[in-house]
C-alpha cells in the first residue's frame, strides 16, 4: 500500500471514530445506581429487597438498557435469598431481568448539569421468559457532564402473574409456612449512567 494511500486511510479512520456519537460509550454505574423492591406477606408484614448487581447502557439511538442479574437478589436473609433464586426466579433458565426504553437523545444531550427532566415513558420489560410493555414516569438529572441519573417517580406495581411467576410465590409461600404472600411488589430505583471523560 502506498504512503499516502495508507495516510488517507487512517485519516479515514479517526475521523470515523471521532464522528461516532458519544452516546454508545454511556455504561451503567452499579455501585451509584440502585434498585429496591417491596414484599408484602401475611397481610401486615412488608420488607425491602434488592439486587447487588446491575449492568446497562445507553446506546448511540437513545436506547437505554438495564439487566438485572437475578442471583444478586438481597433479601437479608441467606436462606431466603437461595430460595428466591431457586424456586421463584429459576435462575438457572433465567438468570436475567431486563428492560428497555428509547429515549429522547437530543433532550438528554442538551440537558444543563444540575437540570431535570420528568417524562411519561413505555418500557418493556423480560422477566422469566415472559415480555410485557408498560408505562410509567421517570425523572431524568443531569448529574454532571458525564454523569445522567435516571429514577422512578413514584414506585411501579409488577404483578407476578404478569410474567408467569405465580406459582413461584405460591411455592415460597409454602415452604416458609405463610398464610399468604401478596403476588404484587413495588418497584423504584435509581440509575446513574456515565460515560468515560
């Protein structure tokens, strides 16, 4: 290859990678993000959980992503975490929950640090091998230049019947001997996305 076949070429290159949007290098930051879940069970006890490991991305279309590694759910209880895994969530088959949302790419980029938006948005959601669209509405800071925190307004109602998980709450429910395990829980959380300075 001639010298300034090969300059021309590389030039080529770096301007490719320089022109690619910003947006495909935003990733999840599991330990500033968090997200929390509420059971309820034997009509009055209720109890927060949640998942120590989270991963994500907001890709160059806008296109926002969360998985949620089902084995790093936190009851509190070691037992109960195991149980959860094993009978409810059957990580073995599906070891992931994920959801999806597109966002407005231009409003986020032009956001102001400091600034906040709050936004009506439909999400899909897989969770145990079954896929549901839902809405609902999230608040959206510009945390810092490199920084975006996306939250839950107010907490969202997934129902276990919704994704085939039904019989799951049934199982623990008679494993640990409780006259009842309430198939709804409430969901909010908290998610820092950042891209590398």
């Amino acid at each position: 290859m001639q010298k300034s076949t090969y300059r021309h070429l590389i030039s080529f290159l770096l301007f490719t990678a320089l022109s690619m949007p910003a947006w495909a290098q935003w990733q999840l930051n599991n330990e500033e993000s968090a997200l929390f879940y509420v059971t309820s069970k034997a009509a009055a006890i209720s109890e927060i959980n949640t998942f120590s490991r989270l991963a994500g991305e907001i890709d160059a279309d806008g296109r926002a992503t969360l998985d949620i590694h089902l084995s790093s759910v936190d009851t509190a209880i070691e037992i109960r975490d195991q149980r959860m895994q094993e009978i409810l969530f059957e990580v073995a088959s599906y070891p992931l929950a994920s959801i999806s949302i597109n966002t407005d790419v231009r409003m986020l980029e032009n956001l102001s640090v400091g600034e906040s938006r709050t936004n009506n948005v439909t999400y899909t959601l897989n969770l145990h091998g079954m896929s549901q669209t839902l809405s609902t509405e999230l608040n959206l800071v510009k945390l810092a230049g490199n920084k975006i925190q996306i939250s839950s307004v107010s907490p969202i109602i997934i129902n276990a019947g919704q994704f085939a998980l039904a019989q799951g709450v049934e199982a623990l429910r008679e494993v640990a001997g409780l006259p009842s395990i309430n198939p709804n829980v409430l969901v909010t959380f908290s998610l820092v996305y950042q891209q590398a300075m």
